[in-house]
C-alpha cells in the first residue's frame, strides 16, 4: 500500500468506529440538553444492546444464521427496543424524583445507577469475555487497495440512516420541535401545553435505543464484550459529545465522527495500544480549553 | 366563564411571597393586577398556571375546580399565560413558535387557520415567519409571545409585564391587539407596570403589595384612588 492508500484505509477504519461513537454520543446529549444531566449509566445502557443482540442471536432458529440479515434486524430491533425501555425505566424511578434536587445529586445518582447496572450485567452474563458471531464473514468490498467489509459498510449506512430519521424527528415533527423548545425553555415549554416529563422520557427512549444499536455494532465489530466494556466505550462517545458542543445534536454525530478518524489515524501511525490515550487525552483538552465543544453548546440566553 | 383564585399561599423554600391571594378573572373582561416590583405578581401567574405548587388554596375555572392539576392541562383547559420577559422559543423559527402555541391541538387542521389569524393582528409575524424568534426586536418577540398564546385558543389570557421595555408607538400597538382580543371574548388578566393605561382598561383591578391584595375595585375607581395615585401613577 502507499503511504496516501493506507492513510484512507485509516480513515475508513475510524470513519466505522466514528459512526458507533456518535451513534452512542446522541445518548449523553440529548439527555444533557434537556435536564442538564451527564447520564453515566448511558455506558452500561448501550453495552446492553450487545448482550441482549448477542442473546437473541442464541435463541434464532438455525435458519436465520451468519450471512442471513433479517438475523440482524431481529437482533437490531431488539437491542433498540430493550434498551430505549431500559433507558425510560431508570429515568423513571432514578432520576425523577430528583428533577428539583441539586444537580449534583443527580449526577451522583447516576453513577450510582452506573455502578448497579454494571454488576447486573456481571450477575447475568458472567465476568468473562463474550465473543460476538463474526457475520457475513468473506463478504467484503475491495476498491483497489482497500477494503471495506460487510460489516464496516453495514455499521456506517445503518447508523446514517438513524441518524437521518433522529435529524428529521427533531427538525419536522411536533413532538421534535417540543423537544427542542423544552431544551431551550422547560417552563415556557410548560405553558404552552407541553407535558415536559413525556419528553424527557422520549429522550431517554431515542437515546438509548439508539445507543443500544451502537452497542451491538460496537460488540459486532470487536468481537467480543465483557460487561465493564460500556465503561471506556462510554468515555469515549462522551468525548465525542463534549466535542460537537454536548446539547448539540448534529455536533454529537460530528463529534463522533471526527474522535473515531483522529483514534483510527492514530492507532495506524502511533500504535494501536495508544489509541485509547487519545480519547482521554482529548476530553482533557477539550474541558479545559473548550468546554462548550467545537461548534458551541446548544442553549438558551 | 370565571376563573376563580381563592387564597392562594406560595413560598419559595421558607421564604413566604404569596401570603393569601384571591382574584377573579371574568371571560370578556379586563383585569388588571397592580403592585411594585417583587410583590408577586409573576409568582401569582406562575401559580395559577401550575408552574408553583400551591401550597394552599384553590381555583376554580368555569365551575370546575383545578388542584394538582399539571401546567399542560392547565393550558387545555383555556387558561394560557403570556410570561414576563416574554420567553419565545429563540431557536425556533416563528412560524415554528406558532405551532407550538398550538401544540395541544397539533393534530388539527385549524391550526393553520389560526396562524393566518394571528398573522393579521401581527402582520410583522408573517414577513418574519421562517427567522429564528431570537433574532426578533424586543417588540417583535412581545408580539410572537402573544400570538403564540393565543394558538392555544384561550378562554383567559394571563399577560405578564407585555409592555416591559418597549418603545411606546410598540406598546400602543400591542394594547390595540389585547382590546381586540377582549371584544372577541378572551378574559385577560393584565400585570402591567403601566399601570394608567392598565387601569384605564380594566373592569377590575387589584392592587398586590408584598404578596396580599391591600386594594380592588372597577378601575376607573383605582385611578382616582390617591394611595393608588401617589404609588403607582407617580402623582
Ligand atoms: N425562584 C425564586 N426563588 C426565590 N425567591 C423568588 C423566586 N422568584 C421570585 N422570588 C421572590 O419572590 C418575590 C416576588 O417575586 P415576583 O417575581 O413574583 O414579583 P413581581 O411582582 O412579578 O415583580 P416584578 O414587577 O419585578 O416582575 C420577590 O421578593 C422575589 O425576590
Ligand atoms: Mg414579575
């Protein structure tokens, strides 16, 4: 390969792991735009979608296996579904009752929420390493020196599509366009007619289904997951979501994007074994120097 | 159709500010509530419409009794506030503002009738219609609030301060529209700063210090009143 061919190559591989992180960054920010809430459970949340994909993946009958995508649907809608319900559920009975609390007994309360689901999960799936089925394992599209496989290309075009339905939902219909107005002016939101807590709920739901999805692309990709993985996965589309400006949704999608290429180039020039220092190393950076992300916060004056 | 306000109590932690409130406010008519800076009128409004937990008292609107009862039915039930400093969704455009005044009858047709309705009282709304509302003028914004209001269809109008920082030609345009509003049978319940031209209008008013009603009456009444006079007419 030369030198340019393996730098796209590079690229293309941080473009996939970029589109799981944002996929997972759209949790933390649309839940912090609306109640101002880092949800540190969010890691353990979207580590879940992987578990539970790799469950329903268990009980398929024979028929739909490896290299069958209506597997993979099943597996998606799941995944999406339970954790959205996950997501609502500890909203539910975690944080609202705290909605007139300090801020940071909410924030502490969500590690805690972090620590329990981290043990439920150990409870459940044991301490060791899952593998993940390796799907449609030989299909893969080569453009001359590169290659994308199935896998990368089904991660990249899935996760646009949501993000595009997620930018439409916000941008077209009533129920966005209340999301957007209780996250700039919750009492404002309020006299106009609009049941807040409902939205909250809705945040929760979107976020974490569409967190579950990244979750299992997230297993699917590496192979294997362990139930402290939502851990470091989580810090890292936190990052991405301070980096687009955390509240601000097409920033999480960027932020994501844009984390994923500066690990992928990384770990192809440095080492590989660096490329978790990136992300860290980032978040520092950013919260000292721009706290309010790249493009700025999405807030209200 | 009455709304009716009956002792109402409000603290913000120990600190009391509402100290027993009662109003009423009557469809089709002006009233206004007077009173100086941190008396309570803003909480008054915050309370009546479901914002603040009442920590005692009661409302009635239209023979029905509304306790515990959330902000959103509230709004549903007619009784809609304009609030202090107006509060227009600033990311939003306008017309977007005006669909989520509607909000709780999002599903309707009519809504889009009723944006043309409020375009003719506001014809400026209507050229501005796809500008984010935070890029509006102080008056402009004054204007949306209240036309956003009204795309909830409300029986009674609850208008916090609408002539707060506003340049009088503004104001006079503003005051146009609530008089039109009145005659179509809305019931407002006026907190004005301007409290002459609130007075002037009001069938009713009362005047709020430190969180008690210490004066009502019609207001042309008020206005001849020499307490109300040395206090809020700056005579
Ligand atoms: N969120 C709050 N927490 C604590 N105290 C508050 C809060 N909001 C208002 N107050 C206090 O309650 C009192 C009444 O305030 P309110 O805003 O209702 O007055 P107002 O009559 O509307 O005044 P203005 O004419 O300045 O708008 C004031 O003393 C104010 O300091
Ligand atoms: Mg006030």
């Amino acid at each position: 390969m030369s030198p340019l061919e393996t730098f796209i190559q590079q690229l293309i591989n941080g473009l996939v792991i970029g589109m799981i992180y944002a996929l997972i960054a759209l949790g933390y920010t649309m839940v912090y735009g609306i109640i101002q809430l880092i949800n540190f459970a969010h890691g353990e949340i979207f580590i879940t979608g992987a578990f539970i994909g790799l469950a329903v993946f268990g009980a398929l009958p024979g028929a739909l296996g490896l290299g069958n995508l209506w597997a993979l649907v099943l597996m998606f809608a799941l995944a999406m579904a339970g954790c959205g319900l996950l997501g609502v559920l500890i909203e539910r009975v975690a944080y609202r009752p705290l909605r007139k609390s300090p801020r940071l007994a909410c924030l502490i309360t969500a590690i805690g929420v972090s620590f329990i689901l981290q043990n439920v999960l150990m409870l459940i799936w044991g301490p060791v390493d899952k593998s993940f089925p390796v799907f449609f394992k030989h299909s893969a599209l080569t453009f001359g020196a590169f290659r994308v496989t199935f896998m990368q290309s089904f991660i990249v075009i899935s996760s646009l599509v949501m993000m595009l339905v997620l930018h439409f939902f916000i941008r077209r219909t009533m129920l966005g366009k209340a999301l957007r107005a209780a996250s700039e002016d919750m009492t404002a939101a309020r006299l106009m007619g609009i049941n807040v807590e409902r939205i909250i709920s809705v945040c929760f739901l979107i976020g974490s289904a569409l967190g579950g999805a990244g979750g299992l692309m997230y297993g699917m990709y590496y192979n294997t997951i362990t139930f402290h993985d939502g851990y470091l996965a989580g810090i890292k589309a936190f990052t991405a979501a301070v980096l687009g400006g955390i509240g601000n949704v097409p920033g999480a999608m960027l932020g994501g994007v844009a984390l994923g290429m500066m690990e992928g180039l990384g770990a192809g020039y440095l080492s590989s074994e660096w490329k978790n220092v990136f992300a860290f190393l980032i978040l520092i950076i950013l919260l000292l120097r721009w706290p309010s992300g790249i493009l700025g916060k999405f807030r209200h004056e | 159709m009455r709304l009716k306000v009956k002792n109402l109590h409000i603290s913000y932690g120990k600190i009391e500010v509402l100290k027993g409130i009662s109003l009423e406010i009557s469809q089709g008519k002006i009233t206004a509530l007077v009173g100086a800076n941190g008396a309570g009128k803003s909480t008054a409004l915050m309370a009546i419409s479901g914002i603040l937990p009442l920590k005692e008292g009661s409302m009635e609107f239209d023979g029905k009794t509304l306790e515990r009862i959330r902000p959103d039915e509230i709004t549903a039930s007619g009784v809609v506030q304009v609030p202090e400093g107006r509060r227009v969704f600033r990311r939003l455009t306008v017309f977007e503002n005006l669909q989520l005044g509607a909000f709780l009858r999002r599903n309707d047709h009519t809504v889009k009738e009723d944006i043309e309705r409020v375009f003719t009282l506001f014809p400026i709304l209507s050229k501005r219609k796809s500008q984010e509302a935070g890029t509006l003028s102080g008056g402009e914004q004054q204007m949306l609030a209240i036309a956003r209001a009204l795309m909830a269809r409300p029986k009674i109008l609850l208008l916090d301060e609408p002539s707060l920082g506003l340049a009088p030609l503004v104001v006079e345009k503003i005051f146009d529209v609530l008089l039109k509003i009145q005659s179509e049978g809305v019931g407002i319940l006026l907190v004005e700063q301007n409290a002459r031209w609130a007075l002037e209008v009001a069938s009713w008013a009362y005047v709020i210090e430190t969180g008690r009603i210490v004066l009502e009456g019609p207001g042309s009444q008020l206005l001849m009143n020499d307490r109300v006079r040395s206090a809020y007419l700056g005579e």
